[in-house]
C-alpha cells in the first residue's frame, strides 16, 4: 500500500517539478547585458528543477522495492546540489556582482567530489558512519551558505537603500524567506530517511509546493529586474591609495571659500523651497543623484546641506513631506485606498507607507483615517 502511495506522490511530483521547469524557460528576460545573469540563474533553477525531477525517476526505475538506502543516498545527494543551486540563484537577485562563474564552478566541484565520494560507499557497504558523516558535510554546506547569504542579504540591502533613499527591506524580504525555505526544505530532507512513509509523503508535496512559489517569484523579479539592476550592480569608484582624507561633507564645504558657500547655500534653499513646493517628494524611484541633479547641485553638497543647515538627513527630511501630504489627501479624499494613497505620496509600496507613516505619526495610516473620521 505504502509503495503505491510512494510510487503514485513520486511520479506526480516529478511531472510538476518539470511542468515548473519549462514554465521558467518561458519567462520573458530582456537579451542584454545587464540581464546575463538573471538569464543564467534562470537556467540554473530550471536545471535544479529537472535535476530533482529527473532524480526522482531514476529513484523509481532502479527501486522498485523502495529500497530505504537507495532513498536516503539519493535525497542526500539531491538536497546537497539543490542547497548550491537555489543559494547560487538567490545570490544572483541580491548580489549579481558576487556570483562568478568561478565561484561557483567551485562550489559545483567541491559537491560533485563529496557527492561522488558519498554515493559509492553508502550503497556498496554497510559502514555504519558514512550517513553520519554524509550528514555532517551536509550541515557544514547549509551553515557556510546561511553566514555567507546574511552577510550579503545585509550588505545588499543597504546598497539598495543609499541608492533609492528609502527603506527596502519589504523589496528583498521574500529572498530572505525563500532562502530560510529552502533550506529548511534540505533540512527535511537530510532527515528525510528517518521519517515515517507517510511523513516523506507529505515532505515531497511540501517542496513542490515550494518550488511553485519559487517558481512564481522569480518571475516576479524579472518582471521587476529594472527597478533592482542599476541598485545592485553599480560598482563603487576605486581610488588610488591617497592619505586619510576628511569626510565628504567636510570636503563639500572646506572646498569652498566663504562666500561661494553661502551662495550655493542660499541657491540650494530657494531651489528647494520650489521643489517642495512642485512636490516633487512625491516622484518615486527618484535617487539622491538624480535628485542633486534636478537640484542643480551634487550628492555631496546636498548631504552636507541637510546635516549642517536642515540638523538631519535627506531621507528623513523627504519622509516628513510625505507623510504630511498623505495626511492632506487623508482628510480631502476620504474614500482613497491606501495602495493609491502610497503610490501618490511617493512609496514604491504600501508596505513601506505603513512602515514610514508609524514611525512618524505612532499609529498607522488606517487608524488615523478612523480618528478623522470620528472627528468629522
């Protein structure tokens, strides 16, 4: 009875895993330089997906008996290439630059080689250590991949933040979750061999379900690949080694001689006074330097502006202007939906609305329509 159950899950999961598959070959991506590695991380899921399907048939063709070493060897084996693949493409939405062909032809020698090692042995003898062993390498990989993506999530979080002056931590937080996923998916799986028949059942509906989430953000992504790109894959300047220099908003001043400053001081005050006054907070996507630009002036000077003559940064500065705005449009447009709301006050999402709009006001946007309400 368990086998049919086994056989009838096992052949089922496969085809979806392929249906999957193809439907991310069919994901539209943009043929240009930029998208190269978007492209190739799709290729790479894509053979993940066939890899675990294809093994799963294979698991069956040469199993009939649903031998339980043959089953562990093989999810084993599986869950240390899947773990590779899924962190290699998670890396390439986060952190493009990162990931190199080289860097990860590594990584596919280092599992090829254990894996290769592994296979062997546990199948041809009865060395009680080898699976206790297999599992120990197997924890190391996840907890080398889990420092690693922490590590880089932080970093890239912040790049993508000084790039659009606004937090962005609801954009990437899905990478972080489908991270966490994935590895608890190799977690079940490194155990996998230990759980009851019924239990590895609902372990293989449970990664199938994940990979059609997966399957789902990735497209998500690359319809939003724009939006990330130019964040994620812009390279610092390098600069020769020069002696410790002062910071930049120093520079900015000590640059200039007394007068030139206040004149570009006072330029920059009307040239804002109009730019608030045109609203132009509310523009989304819009970065610092385009901002400076528009501005007519630089990054540098603006920062040091807001630090020496507003006392705070520009981004909390622009966050104020929003909020007050969204209070307006509260009061004057009762009935307007809060995904309309955030996107005319200048968010990217309703999410980082509700995020900036309690941190000033200490209720959130819904509550203070409500106490308006009342008031009215």
């Amino acid at each position: 009875m368990w086998l049919n159950i086994y056989t009838l899950v096992t052949v089922v999961s496969a085809i979806i895993l392929t249906a999957f598959g193809f439907q991310l070959c069919g994901v539209d991506i943009s043929r240009k330089k930029e998208t190269r590695k978007l492209r190739t991380s799709r290729a790479i899921l894509t053979a993940s997906y066939f890899i675990l399907a294809g093994a799963t048939v294979a698991e069956l063709l040469v199993n009939r008996e649903g031998d339980p070493k043959l089953i562990a060897a093989l999810t084993l084996a599986t869950a240390a290439y899947q773990s590779l693949l899924f962190t290699a493409t998670l890396f390439i939405f986060i952190c493009p630059l990162y990931v190199t062909r080289r860097r990860v032809w590594t990584q596919v020698g280092i599992v090829t080689a254990a894996v290769a090692l592994f296979m062997p042995v546990a199948l041809a003898t009865d060395i009680r250590w080898i699976f206790p062993a297999a599992l120990a390498a197997y924890a190391g990989q996840l907890t080398y991949y889990t420092w690693l993506f922490r590590r880089k999530y932080a970093e890239s979080l912040a790049q993508l933040e000084d790039y659009y002056d606004e937090e962005q931590d609801s954009r990437l937080r899905w990478t972080k979750f489908g991270f966490y996923a994935a590895l608890a998916v190799g977690v079940a799986a490194s155990v996998s061999m230990w759980l009851p028949p019924m239990a590895y059942n609902l372990f293989t509906v449970g990664y199938v379900v994940f990979y059609g989430w997966f399957t789902s953000r990735f497209s998500n992504y690359a319809a939003k690949v724009n939006y990330y790109l130019p964040a994620l894959t812009e390279q610092p300047e390098i600069k020769p080694e020069e002696p410790e220099q002062p910071s930049v908003p120093e520079v900015a001043a000590t640059e200039l001689s007394d007068a030139e400053r206040w004149e570009k001081t006072e330029r920059l005050r009307v040239t804002l006074e109009q730019w608030v006054a045109d609203r132009g907070y509310a523009v989304q996507e819009d970065r610092r330097e385009q901002i400076a630009r528009e501005l007519g002036t630089t990054p540098d000077f603006l920062r040091w502006y807001f630090r020496e003559q507003m006392s705070q940064d520009f981004l909390s500065w622009r966050v104020g202007l929003r909020i007050e705005y969204a209070k307006e449009l509260l009061s004057e447009e009762l009935g307007i939906s809060m995904n309309e709301l955030a996107q005319k006050v200048g968010f990217n999402t309703r999410g980082n609305f509700y995020t900036y709009f309690r941190k000033v006001m200490g209720e959130t946007p819904t509550e203070y329509l409500n106490r308006i309400k009342l008031k009215n």
